[in-house]
C-alpha cells in the first residue's frame, strides 16, 4: 500500500484519507479510533509501571477491541 501516510506509532491520520484504497476509506473512522487507542495504550501494554501490570489489567475484551 504505497503512499500510505501514518505518523506517531502509527496513528492513522484522516487528513490523508485520499491515499488509501478506495475498499479501506468506509472502515478510515474506525481504523483512526482503534490506532489512537493502541497508540496510547502501548506502552503500558509493553512495559507496565509500578501500578500498573499488564496481565491484571487486560481483559480478554481488550485483546478482542485491540485486534
């Protein structure tokens, strides 16, 4: 998918709806949202912190939302 315009950890941006297939625009809204979800879950995703252990606080509908 040449041309394909993300920023941050790619967080997809509407501004650049133009460039993505045609197929793909209708689904560009929800694409956005879950991108900028992921984005800032990330990192606690990865690394934790000290109040905050991944393996107690994902559920297995976070995973299904992530997916």
């Amino acid at each position: 998918m040449s041309g394909l315009t993300l920023g941050g950890s790619y967080l997809i941006k509407l501004e650049h709806a133009a460039r993505f297939p045609d197929e793909i625009k209708p689904q560009l809204r929800r694409l956005a949202d879950i991108s900028k979800w992921l984005r800032k879950e990330r990192e606690f995703a990865f690394y934790g912190d000290v109040d905050f252990i991944p393996t107690d606080e994902y559920s297995k509908e976070d995973a299904e939302r992530a997916r």
